[in-house]
C-alpha cells in the first residue's frame, strides 16, 4: 500500500521516489482504466460497476489499515468523506462509466482533460486569481473542449456529453473540497473511507436506475472490473489522493495532460474506437491550454 510517510518535493532535493511511483500511477495506470471501463461495461452497468468497484476496494483498504493499526475516521471525517466521495466517486466516476456507454473511451478521457481548467475557475471561490498566462490557457483549453464537443462523438450521443460534463465538475469540486474545506482521516484511511462512501452513493444510485449485473459476467468484463479494483482504486486512486496531500496542485493533475493520449491511443489500438482528426486537433487545443497553465503554477510552485 502507499505510504504517506513521505516529505513534500523540495526545490533543492527534487521529487521523492514515492512522488514518481505515484505520477507514474496517475498518468500510465489511470490512463489505462478508461479502456477498462469500457469492457466492465459489457457486463456491469455504469453505477453499478463503479459501485462495486469503489466499495469493495474502500473495505480492503480499511480492513488493511485498521489490521496495521490505523483508527476508523471520526464523525466529522466521515461526513467530509460522504460529501468528496459522492462529488468525486458519485458524480465524477459514475458520470464517466455513464458517458462511455455511448461514447468512446478515449474521447471520454479526453474531454476529462479540462479539470485542470474547472478547479483554476473554482479556486476563485477562496480568491486564488489565476494569471495572465493561466488565464489565457484556461481559455484555451475550454475552446478545446467546445470544439471537441462539435466532434462526431459527441454530437451523437448528447446523453454521453451531458454525463461527461456533469462528471468533470463533480470530480473538480470534490479535489478542491478535500484540499480546502473538508478534509480525509489521515493517509490512506481517508481515501478508504471516501470509497466506501462514494460506493454506496453509487449502489444506491444503480439501484434507484433500476441496474443488475447481466449474470453470468463475460470473462472480458470480470478481468476489467478486477484490473478496475486493483489498479484504478487501490494503487491510480490512492496515488492521485496522495499527489493532492504531499505534491503541488500543478503536479497532481499533470495526468489530465497524459491520461488523454495513453487512452485515445489504446482504445484505437485494441478497441478499434474512431477518433476523426478534427477530435486529435481538439485534444491538442484542450492539452496546449492545460500545459500552459500546469507549467505556470509549476513555475510560481
């Protein structure tokens, strides 16, 4: 499990090994899972897949610290858990799953690459102005996105834009909550109890969607929510939480600036999902905006 017995990257000292094992998480494995998701989805319905997925691996990760010694969240902890996890897990996982019925994995995650641009306009809220530069690649970035949404893709499935949306605003206010207002238990119990909670947000909600599990599960669909489980909640997830505890905002959403490459590529490659090249010219737009702005909080950082 990742240990958050680790110092923040200092100027002088560069990054610790725990910081790149865990960038090397966020951008290859996270980039990976979008692909994942489309093939859970054979078998497992969207909320129902990212329930079941978040809570099964939350339990686990519990069940872990608690045997290594670590105390259950308190109250309030598991309040501010509820609330990040229904916005990140809820709103922003489910949505994702959702949006991938109709829409192609790669454009999915590659729409994903404006949370970076979201949680700069958020930030306004605690009065945390973005620069010149930042500004214009926030603007950038969401003629990207407004040129992506013109794409074949999207224009043919409105539903599939509408959850995607819906998902990236989500998953922007659950990281700038956790960071500002509500934070986790310490380490990884926090990320435990936030998957806990955004997993029976997600069964609930698979339940009042009226979902079920089409029985028995293709062996393609089993191998992916497992591969889900393992590597998008316990390792690319508990990575991303830790890069927001102990690494530079600009540096914990650097994967919005890979994941959409690693997963369009992927899902052209073994999916043989269409990308047109007016979506690629739209993906460039949307990452030279986020690199703008990724690359001027790591110089201020």
């Amino acid at each position: 499990m990742l240990s958050l017995a680790t110092s923040t990257p200092s100027a002088r000292g560069g990054l610790p090994p725990i910081i790149w094992l865990c960038l090397a998480a966020t951008w290859l494995v996270w980039g990976s899972t979008y692909l994942a998701i489309k093939y859970a989805l054979i078998s497992f319905p969207p909320f129902l897949q990212m329930g079941s997925r978040f809570l099964f691996a939350g339990l686990l990760l519990a069940a872990w610290m608690r045997w290594r010694g670590a105390p259950w969240p308190n109250r309030l902890q598991w309040r501010n858990a509820l609330v990040v996890g229904t916005l990140m897990l809820g709103g922003g996982m489910g949505g994702t799953a959702h949006a991938e019925v109709s829409v192609g994995s790669g454009l999915v995650v590659a729409f994903i690459a404006v949370v970076p641009l979201i949680i700069a306009l958020l930030n306004l809220i605690w009065g945390i102005v973005p620069t010149k530069l930042e500004a214009i690649g926030i603007a950038l970035g969401l003629v990207g996105v407004l040129m992506l949404t013109q794409g074949s893709g999207f224009q043919a499935s409105p539903a599939g834009l509408a959850a995607i949306s819906i998902a990236c605003v989500c998953w922007s206010a659950g990281s700038v909550l956790s960071q500002r207002a509500l934070p986790l238990a310490p380490g990884a119990m926090g990320f435990a109890s936030e998957m806990i909670c955004g997993g029976v947000v997600l069964l609930v909600l698979a339940a009042v969607s009226g979902e079920s599990l089409a029985w028995p599960p293709a062996p393609q669909a089993t191998a992916a929510w497992f591969y889900l489980v393992v590597f998008g909640s316990l390792i690319a997830f508990n990575a991303y939480m830790l890069l927001l505890a102990r690494a530079p905002a600009a540096l914990a959403a650097s994967y919005t600036f890979v994941n959409p490459v690693i997963a369009m590529l992927l899902g052209v490659w073994i999916a043989g999902e269409t990308v047109t090249r007016f979506e690629w010219y739209a993906v460039t737009v949307i990452l030279a905006g986020v690199l703008m702005l990724l690359l001027k909080r790591s110089a201020r950082g």
